[in-house]
C-alpha cells in the first residue's frame, strides 16, 4: 500500500518556468510533510517542509500548497534554472518518530 | 559543522556474507534513523534510533538490524546478504526527533552491491 503518491514521475521545464509536482497521502494521522531534492550521487536534502496547519510556505523560488481536505500537497518551483535539474521526493510523517514516508519521486530536468 | 558521515561509501558483497555500515552523525543529534533507497522501491524507512533505543522499525526482515552508540553514532548489519539488497543506505539524524519539529539531515549512503 503505497502511502504517499507522487506525480509525474518525469518532468521537462523550459528555463524559467514554472515546475509543480504533486503529491497526495492517506493517512490522516501525518503532520508533517517535506520536500527532499536529490542530485546523483548524494543524499537527499532538504528544500522546504510544511505542517497542515498552513495551507501554503515559500521559502525563495520555492512554495509547498497544501490542501487539508483534499489530502494533497505540491512543490511549486518558480523561475527553474538548469541547477534545479535534480530528483525531487516529498514525504510525511506521523508525529512520533522520524519515521518518513517517501513518495516515488520526480525528475526534473530544466532546459536553457 | 560537519554533516552526517557514512562509511563505506561504497562496497561489493557476496551473496550471503553479511555487512555493516557506519554512521556518523552531526554533533549534538541524538536520533539516527536508516533508508534504503533502490530504484524499484525508492526510499524506505528502516529504523530508528534515539539515546541507544529502537525507537521505530520499518517493514523488512529481521536480517536487517541495527544499534546506537552512547555516543549516538549507529551501524546497521545485513546478515545473510540477497541480491535485492544492493542499494543506497542512507543515514540521517536529527536533534530530538519527532519529524514535526526537527530537520531530518541525510547522510551521502553507502552504496552495497550484493554479487
């Protein structure tokens, strides 16, 4: 039972465009949902992570929306660059432990 | 200040030999939790550790195990190595854990391949 769903699994973007990628979970017990980005050959970093609580975050070029009934958060890239090109995956969690719930993730290739 | 550390970076088994990984991580976190990351399956929690303690498991077998050190530092052994071990393990730690309110860190994984 895949817990978090995440769409598209491939994105191209022209350079300055607007990526979004989306994702939605099931559990309603989750409160806390992150945004990792992975280039190749390293570990996933943190871009931004939202409580549902709020239904949108922006830090930078960077917004989660987040949408409580619906069960559906996404990652919205402003202006993407080149070096945006990585593997974007989002997550959830319970309260209790850091026991994330990883999406399938997304990659996102920025053409200049 | 140093991120979270792991090692090997990368390492070749046999089938049915065992391994252990290292991780070392950021100075003052206390939780340490393990993924296993592979192209079929993707990111998948493993464990978790907090002051010593299995706080969390994830759904895989009991080949899989780890420990946390007094001095939070953790290593996960796989026993009896399968093919479909190959993978990126990856570490991460946190302050206190309790995702909703400290930053998960990631480590750069150790990539085993299992021949």
């Amino acid at each position: 039972q895949q817990q978090v769903k995440q769409s598209p699994q491939s994105l191209i973007v022209q350079k300055g465009g607007i990526s979004i990628i989306n994702c939605a979970y099931e559990n309603t017990a989750f409160d806390y949902f992150p945004w990792y980005q992975q280039f190749p050959g390293k570990g996933p970093a943190l871009l931004i992570a939202i409580r549902p609580d709020v239904s949108e975050k922006k830090e930078g070029r960077f917004t989660i929306s987040f949408n409580k009934s619906a069960k559906q958060f996404s990652l919205h890239i402003m202006d993407s660059q080149p070096g945006d090109s990585a593997t974007y995956f989002c997550a959830a969690s319970r309260p209790a432990g850091t026991a994330l719930i990883f999406g399938k993730g997304t990659t996102l290739s920025v053409s200049s | 200040k140093a991120g979270v550390t792991q090692t090997p970076r990368y390492l070749i088994k046999t089938r049915g030999q065992q391994v252990t990984l290292s991780c070392s991580p950021i100075s003052g976190h206390r939780s340490v939790s393990w993924y296993q990351q592979t192209p079929g399956q993707g990111l998948q929690f493993l464990f978790e550790y907090f002051s010593e303690t299995q706080r969390n498991k994830g759904n895989f077998p009991g080949r899989f195990s780890g420990r946390q050190f007094s001095n939070s530092r953790s290593e996960m052994n796989v026993s009896t190595l399968e093919l479909g071990d190959s993978a990126l393990y990856l570490c991460a730690s946190s302050l206190a854990g309790g995702a909703g309110g400290n930053t998960i860190y990631f480590g750069e994984g150790s990539w085993l391949t299992v021949v």
